[in-house]
C-alpha cells in the first residue's frame, strides 16, 4: 500500500500544484487608456513638442533697482498698453533728496538772480553822495592850498604849512578818484563771469534735481514701450512688502499679446533635415486629441539650442539639442474651439509634414 499511495499523493500534489499555477496566470480585462495618443495625418511626419506663448513671445518684467514693493497696480489679466504703470518700490528716500536738490535750485537761482539785478537802487544814491562827499573835500583843500601859496609869498607862514596843506590836497584828490571808481563799479552791476559761475551752479543744481527725478521715476516699473501695442498681465510674481533685487531671480511680471498665439516646436536635431519651412503642421491638445489646430508657419530661430521643454518620456534624452520653430496658431473657422482653450504656457503635440528619408548609399 505504501508503494502506491506515495506516488499518488505526489501526483494530486502535482496536479493541485499545475492547476494553481494555470489560474493565477489567467490575464485580466483589457484596460483602455482613459484618452486616446494624439496621431499624426501625415504619411511622413517630423514630430515635436509645442509650447503655447504670446504673440510677442513673454516678455518678463524686471526691476532696475532693488527694494521693497509699496504698490502693485494690475493683476492677472489686466488689458495692459505702453507706459502703464506696474508696481512701484519704496522711493521714500529719494523723495528727501529731491525735496532737498529743490531746496539747492531755489538758492542757486536767487544767488544768479542777485547778482543780475545788481546794483540795488538804494546803493546808487549812498554812493553818488560819497563821490559829493569827496569833491566838496577835495574843493575846500584846494581853497586851502591856494591861500597857504598866498601867505607863503607874502611871508605870512612857513613852507612847512605849504606842504601840509598840498599834502591834503593830494590825499583829497586820489580820494575822489577812489569814490567815483567806486561809484562806476557799482553802477556797472554784477562782473559777467561771476553771473556766468552763478549760471553754472544753477545748471549743477538743475541736472541733480533731475537725476533725483530719474531715480524715482525708474522705481516705478512700467509696461516697455517698444514692442508691445496691446497686451494682457499673464503672470504676477510679486506682492506689496517682497523685497526685489537687480536683478531679480525671477520674472516679477509676465506679459505678452495674447490676441494671437503662437506655439514654439522644438525639433529633435536628428529630424532636422527632414522638416520643410512653410510645410503644413496641425497641432493637438494634450488630453484631448480630437482638438486640433492648424498652424501658420511664422519664423525659425536659426540658433539650435539645448533642449528645455522636457516631456517626462522615459525614452527622452535630456543632452539633445533642438531647433525652434515658430507657428501662429489658427482656430477653426466653424468656431467650435475658442481661443480660451488654449492656455500661454501648455504644451501641444505638434505634427508637421516631413520630407522622404533620403536613400542610403
């Protein structure tokens, strides 16, 4: 009994054992992917990762100086223009200065007012009477002299009183010179390089009032006048209080033209001799591949650049390079798609036509 109940317990074990294994490999339920892979149209197709931007590519807002925000004036999807205001730093500082550059014009301007309105009509007549002064001294020493020149013939005195006397005369005399000198002096005002270095200092005082003013205009960001017409805030980074430096780390604010978007490829740099300038392209939204857009070709950036815009593809090499490609992004004429469907920033898969592999020799 033993000889036949050993083997037929290793077979149940056996077969109990092949049945288990049999089971657990039975394969489960097909599972769908929740949206379907976008596919290309094209027979031939180059292949590329598109990012949606503004019309006038995103332009990032930066500060010329460093320091605490006081005021932010616009918000995400504020309509913006050139010139308007965006955020303003502290400018407590620079508002002392200017008051104190002020202060400094004001007193240049009235040291050169001064001097042009020279001489005061009050001093004209203390100096006309000092040259009277003088001329009637002058003629009572004279009259003096003429007496002691009498007397000194008739030999009433001596010469020793002569010379005193025309002495006198003489002090008299260069006396008047002094007083009428003095007199023209006043009379012609101001010395003309003295209103010239008046001039000067006023000049000074005006080109820092203005440096202050330029300061503290350029505390206050504003929207770039050159090229942008009509935009829209797509992004705001900073908040009254934040401290910001020159340069910032990051973009403080982001705008751009959003009333057409365009949609930067980047192609591999192994398809780039395959793709065509102007050949037809579609693009896809991610997550819904049935929405698909055609694409104007616009520009190519001539510079092939490290690849940036990544995927998360396993397979997905990060040291290669690519060339950028520029389309405008075209909505259905039917309409069924807005422009709102298509956000600043999301990637789209891109398809374009490509040209035949050529032979190899």
């Amino acid at each position: 009994m033993r000889k036949i109940l050993l083997p037929l317990l290793s077979l149940g074990a056996l077969g109990f054992a092949v049945l288990h294994v049999v089971g657990a490999q039975q394969k489960g339920p097909e599972v769908m992917p929740p949206v379907d892979p976008a596919r290309s149209p094209y027979s031939r197709t180059v292949a590329g990762t598109g990012l949606v931007e503004a019309k006038t590519e995103n332009i990032s807002i930066g500060s010329h100086l460093s320091g605490v925000v006081e005021e932010v004036f616009v918000k995400v999807g504020d309509p913006i223009k050139p010139g308007d205001r965006l955020f303003r730093l502290d400018d407590r500082h620079l508002k002392a200065e200017q008051t104190y550059r002020k202060a400094s014009l004001l007193a240049a301007e009235k040291q050169l007012e001064r001097l042009r309105n020279q001489p005061r009509e009050e001093e004209k007549a203390p100096s006309k009477a000092k040259v009277e002064e003088a001329e009637a001294t002058l003629a009572d020493k004279r009259d003096l002299l003429m007496r002691a020149r009498e007397l000194v013939a008739r030999r009433a005195i001596g010469d020793e009183e002569r010379e005193q006397r025309e002495h006198a005369y003489d002090v008299a005399t260069a006396q008047l010179r002094r007083a009428k000198a003095e007199d023209r002096l006043l009379l012609a005002g101001a010395w003309e390089w003295d209103k010239e270095v008046a001039a000067a200092a006023v000049a000074q005082a005006k080109a820092q009032l203005e440096q202050t003013q330029t300061e503290m205009d350029r505390l206050v960001v504003r929207c770039p006048q050159a090229n942008l017409v009509r935009g829209e805030v797509l992004q705001v980074n900073v908040r009254p209080g934040e401290y910001v430096g020159a340069p910032p780390g990051q973009a403080l604010i982001v705008l751009g033209d959003v009333s057409q978007k365009h949609v930067r490829v980047d192609i591999d740099e192994n398809d780039i001799p395959r793709f065509r300038r102007g050949a037809p392209a579609i693009a896809r939204l991610r997550g819904d591949p049935r929405r698909e857009f055609r694409l104007h070709f616009v520009r190519v950036e001539p510079y092939v650049v490290p690849k940036k815009s990544l995927t998360g593809d396993s397979t997905e090499r990060v040291d290669t390079r690519v060339l950028q490609v520029i389309y405008a992004l075209e909505l259905p004429p039917n309409g069924s798609y807005r422009a709102t469907d298509v956000y600043v920033g999301q990637q789209l898969d891109v398809f374009i036509e490509a040209e035949p592999a050529a032979p190899s020799s």
